[in-house]
C-alpha cells in the first residue's frame, strides 16, 4: 500500500507544477468585469493578499485532489495552482466517506512567511490545518485540531501573538436560543500541536431570530475593532452574510442592525444571481475592500453550475461594512477593481496526455487507494475495476474535471474492446451516485442512459464492433444533451439528442457538489485485466456570448 501512495504521491506532487500561471498578450484593460469570477463547482471561497498577489481556497467535498488553491493580480482572474491536499497517504481517511461529505469550507490565511489552511473533514476526522511557504506547494501533512467538532474553522491572528482558532456549535446546549439554532465560538489555540488552549468562549448565536444554520466565521481587526462575519439562514434560499462588532477578540460581539449585510433572499425565486452568501473580505494594496463570496446563477429554473466564486466591492461606512453599497446586491457585470489588469492566456482545449502526470483540472472521485491509471506518451490508459459510479463510498476508475460553462461539448477517442458484457468504458457526466449519465461503449454497442434520483433512464443504442470510436456530448444553453459519435471527429453520427440535462442540476441532485465530465472505464462488479486508452479529451464551452441572457 505504501508503494502505491508513493507512486501516486509523485503523481500528484508533480501536477502540481504542470498548470503554472500564464498571462495573456496585453490588451485594453476592460472597465467591468463579470461574475462569477470563477466559475463551476467552487463554494466556500476563502482569500488572503500577500504583497500584490491574491490566493483563493474552496471546497472540494469527495472530490480528491482536495482543496484546490487560485492565484489572481487582479481578484478577476484567476489560476489554479495547486491543492492544498494532495498526497493521498496524509488524507487516507477521504478514500472511505459518503458523497457530500470530505472536505468543507476552509479558510486561507498568511502570517509570517507561513500560509496557513485550515478546513474540516466532515466524517473523515474533523478539523485540521496544513501550511506551506509557497502556496503551489508542497503543503504539510495535516495538523490535528484537538478537542472540537464542528465546521467551517477560522484562524486570527491578534497584535499580543495570540492565535484564535475559531469554530461552529453551541457550547451549552441548554443555552441555545431557539430550536435548530448554531453558533459561533472561540478559543486560542498553539499551532504547533493543534492544541486548543484555554476556555471556549460563545461568540453569538446568529443575528436574526430563529436563525439557521450561522456557520463559515471570520474574524478580522479593522480599524481597532474586531469583526466578525458569518453565514447565515444554510446554503440555499435563506443564505446570508451578517457581521457582529467588539472591543476584544472574545468579545462581546454587538450586531450590525443593519444585518444582513448581504442577501439576495428578498429577490424572489427567480433571481438570476441567488444563494449569496459564505464570505471573506479582502483590502487591495491601494486600500479597497472586496468579498469574495459564493452564490449560484439560475438558467431556466434550474441551479446547474453548482455553487460558484463571486466577487463584489465593500466599503467601510461608520465602521461596517457595506457590501456593493447604492446597489447592495452581487452584479453579474460590475465596475472591476483598481488592480492591475492581468488576464490568463486560455489554457487548450485539448489534452493528449503526452505528460506522465494528469493536468490539474482532472479529479478523482474519493482518494485512489491503488494506480488503476497511467498517462503519458499520447495515452490515458484506465483500467477496468469492480467499481462503478453507482456504488457509494467507491474509487471508481474515474478522471473527470469540473464543468464551469452552461453550454460546453466534451468529447474523446477511446481505444477500447471487450467480449464480456459487464465491461464498458467511454464518456461520463457526473454528480453523484444517484444523478449522473454514461455514454459508453460496450461488447456490441454504444448506450446512452442516465440516472435521475435513483431511478435509471435508457436513452439510445447502438450496434457497434470497431475498436476505436470519438464519442462526444453536447449541452446547450436550452439544458438539453446530445450525444454523438463515430471514427472519425469530423463526421460523427448523432446517437441521442434532445435529452434532459437537469439530472446533475442541484434542484435534482441536492447535496453541496457540482458537476463534471470526463471519462470513465468499469467491470461493473468483476475482476478484469482489460484496459481503456483515451488518446485525447477535450472540454470547449461553446458560444459563451451572450450565453446568460439567453439562457435565463
């Protein structure tokens, strides 16, 4: 087993230096920029300066590697640069948890030479921090905290050297004000162990009444006084940012009755921009203030980019903060930050796996416990395992990428033959277990089908005995699928069209993650020595001009 995590450690540690940053030829500075500023499946953003350099933590849940780490010169765009989990054998527990669960909400901080990243590991150990000296790596292993539970943990440096871990929960539950309520707490704790020192200390229990669900703290000195933020009413209709003010770090916290600072609640169900909220703040070189913050977009009705990164301008006013103030709500087009414009050349469409290391937009679903794939010299090679995208808590034979564009094709040529039934490989869009399509190729055929709740659909089939197919899929701004293939790329057969894309959107799926498409080979429940080769995978979005206003 050692073995194996050291073959897929050298994997990873080497991708993370496959995707460095690289600007794009100068042009004209545009006055505006548009949210959101990074788009797919990337919640819970956490952002921290250092010098003239932003960085920027999600989420990433089940998905391994874990906690994907930004760079941006401008806080508008932005450059994947590495993970801050990315060693399989310092996480083992993430190979082994149920889909929603993993790696939640982190925060990113820098403090003395060090970055810091502390998040939870919901039902895979709890909370732990990792530090590096240069944010694309190599992070630490990670430090336990010791003796908590809860989400969403802050880190808070204060001006005597004292470190405050701060966490979610009630600390005496026969003090909870009302039924369901959360709340924040704090407590100093030695970063050298992961030891929490001294007494936890109640900080509030949310702002408004019955509130739900107040989690994802942070804590900043601002002007002499102690701010903390917090999210509010759960990751959905309800969600907001509410601030609270104090003298000391321990408070007590008074609130902003102006509260909350952020919402698009009142906007109505069919907000295009709604569920803001889960925000950090940021103050630029020249002084400016900005939050970063997550949100979904709506296309149709339906929520099918998952919760993604947006970015609006705060302004401090009587020593509070007011978020995008005179408009008071996130804008898909607003007035960009006084930064230096720095645009990212767009990296190719194309792979064709010529690296012996994956491209660092590809992502396993759960922790790979054994090398079940190798890439390089023109070839993704996948092996056929018992597990399926069906099965819960599995590693699947799975390398997938997130889908960031409501209009986008995808497409592959597989190298790939089979005389058993139970074997197939090709073309996956997936969510989670329940809530995913496959377009494959089997002995005899090619099938398209899907799972909406549980429930599977047979789309289209197809006779088919080459070895070598493109298969290609299709999604449209009218949230319908299509479904092609054929040998050769520029003339391809439609198998399926018209098909409902709404199986991966959160109004169908739930949960906390997002989409991806990708590719995917499986025995379906036997052992096999039989191998999928990709030679090539593409991910384009397609006609973005204009993309939002017609898709709403």
């Amino acid at each position: 087993m050692k073995q194996i995590f050291s073959t897929i450690s050298f994997i990873f540690c080497c991708a993370l230096f496959t995707n460095t940053p690289v600007f794009a030829q100068a042009k004209a500075a545009p006055n505006t920029f548009t949210n959101p500023v990074i788009s797919g499946f990337y919640p819970d953003p956490s952002i921290t300066r250092v010098g003239e350099d932003y960085y920027l933590a999600t989420s990433s849940f089940e998905w391994f590697p874990a906690v994907p780490i930004f760079h941006s010169k401008d806080l508008v765009n932005w450059q994947k640069i590495s993970y801050a989990v990315s060693e399989p054998s310092y996480l083992p527990e993430l190979a082994d948890i149920d889909p929603n669960r993993g790696i939640y909400a982190p925060t990113l901080r820098y403090h003395d030479g060090l970055f810091y990243l502390i998040t939870t590991c919901v039902r895979c150990g709890d909370n732990f921090y990792v530090t590096a000296e240069d944010p694309r790596g190599p992070w630490s292993k990670p430090i336990w905290v010791q003796g908590d539970r809860g989400i969403d943990p802050d880190l808070f440096w204060d001006d005597d050297g004292k470190v405050y871990y701060t966490g979610t929960g009630i600390l005496d539950k026969s003090q909870a004000p009302w039924k369901n309520a959360n709340g924040i707490w704090t407590q100093e704790i030695d970063l050298k162990t992961g030891k929490l020192l001294g007494k936890k200390t109640q900080l509030t229990f949310g702002h408004a009444a019955q509130a739900h669900y107040t989690e994802g703290p942070h804590i900043y000195k601002i002007d002499g006084k102690y701010l903390l933020m917090v999210a509010e009413g759960g990751t959905g209709s309800s969600h907001a940012v509410s601030v609270f003010r104090a003298d000391k770090v321990t408070g007590p916290y008074e609130p902003f009755q102006n509260n909350p600072v952020m919402t698009h609640r009142n906007m109505g169900w069919g907000a295009f921009i709604h569920t803001t909220g889960h925000a950090d703040l940021v103050q630029t070189q020249n002084g400016d203030w900005w939050a970063v913050m997550l949100a979904k977009r709506n296309f149709k009705g339906k929520t099918m980019l998952a919760r993604e990164t947006y970015l609006t301008p705060v302004q401090f006013q009587k020593g509070w903060p007011i978020f995008n103030p005179g408009k008071a709500r996130v804008l898909e087009i607003d007035k960009r930050p006084k930064l230096p414009w720095s645009p990212l050349a767009q990296p190719q469409a194309r792979d064709e796996f010529k690296s012996s290391q994956l491209n660092m937009e590809f992502n396993f679903l759960r922790i790979p416990t054994e090398a079940w794939y190798k890439t390089g010299n023109g070839k993704l090679a996948l092996d056929l395992r018992p597990e399926t995208g069906r099965d819960n808590k599995a590693n699947p034979s799975m390398v997938v990428r997130r889908i960031k564009d409501l209009a986008y094709q995808a497409q592959t040529k597989l190298d790939f033959s089979t005389n058993k039934g139970n074997e197939k490989a090709g073309l996956v869009i997936y969510r989670n277990k329940d809530n995913w399509y496959e377009f494959v190729k089997t002995s005899d055929s090619l099938d398209v089908r899907f799972w909406r709740k549980g429930k599977l659909t047979q789309v289209a089939s197809t006779a088919f005995k080459a070895k070598q197919v493109v298969l290609k899929v299709e999604s449209n701004s009218d949230l319908k699928l299509t479904f092609s293939y054929g040998q050769d790329e520029h003339n391809l057969s439609v198998l399926a069209d018209e098909v409902n894309a709404d199986a991966t959107s959160d109004n169908i799926a739930l949960g906390f993650n997002g989409p991806y498409v990708g590719m995917y080979a499986t025995s379906s429940g036997s052992q096999s020595n039989n191998q999928a080769k990709f030679d090539w995978f593409e991910y384009r979005a397609k006609d973005n001009v204009g993309q939002t206003m017609a898709a709403r």
